[in-house]
C-alpha cells in the first residue's frame, strides 16, 4: 500500500472511491466543494494506491473554532473513504494514522472530526464535549 498526496488527474478516481464508500454522490460533492474552497491545503488530501490503483482518500482542511479568547485555526479530517472492494483490510486506519502524522508538525493545535468515538479513541481522539467544544451543528448526533 503506497500514500501520497492528490495529484492533478486523481480526481475522478477520488469522486468514484467516495461515492463508492458512502453509497451516495453527496460525500464525493462536498470533497469537490472542499476542493475549490479557501479551506483546501496543498497536500493534504491522501490517496492509498494498491498496485497503482486508487483505493483510499482522507482529507484534512482548515477551519475556524470560535474559541472563548480569540479564533483559533484548526484541521478538520473527513472524509474517510475506502473503496468497497478494498475495506475490512486496515486501509482507512493506516490513511489516519498516516495523514495524522503529515499534520503533527502543522501550526494547527487541533484536529476535529465528526465520528465514532470508539473507532477514533485509538488514533488518541476523544469526545469533545468533555472539553468545552459544542457541536457545530445540532444535526450532529451527540457522540461524534
């Protein structure tokens, strides 16, 4: 398995592995969106090839917490995304736990994500809320 950052032309292969994972078109359309924002870091959106096929994305952008003394930048990691064919194989923790070690010397203090605590407990993330963070949105199930 071989990681490396999105290159020009991985974009139809990273839509279709997305869209492939979530079952649905919207998760491919948000990584798109995130692509042409001011929130897009160079480098940042990794791609697992297996045999020189695309099989793994994750991404991490930049965000904003309104922290109680000043705006803070943070990352953000999601998505997640393992092809269909290729999960169950340990791709999407060796994608996290390889995009976290690409941020760890970023100046960013923080990384968030939306997810199942007890999955990411292992890459050293916890809840949130223990910590004074509320929820970006109330559509967000509590745990995440």
């Amino acid at each position: 398995m071989d990681f490396r950052p999105e290159r020009p032309g991985d974009e139809p292969a990273i839509d279709d592995v997305v869209e492939r994972a979530f079952g649905e078109r919207r998760v491919a359309d948000l990584v798109a969106g995130l692509r042409a924002s001011p929130d897009w870091i160079d480098g940042l959106s990794i791609v697992a090839e297996d045999a020189g096929r695309l099989v793994g994305h994750i991404l991490f952008t930049r965000s904003l917490l309104d922290a109680p003394r000043r705006i803070v930048d943070v990352l953000v990691l999601s998505p997640v995304s393992v092809a269909p064919d290729h999960q169950r194989r340990g791709i999407g923790s060796a994608l996290i736990g390889h995009g976290l070690r690409q941020v760890a010397g970023r100046p960013e203090p923080l990384v968030f994500l939306e997810g199942s605590p007890t999955f990411y407990r292992r890459f050293g993330f916890e809840p949130a809320g223990p910590h004074g963070f509320r929820r970006p949105s109330l559509r967000i199930p509590e745990p995440a």
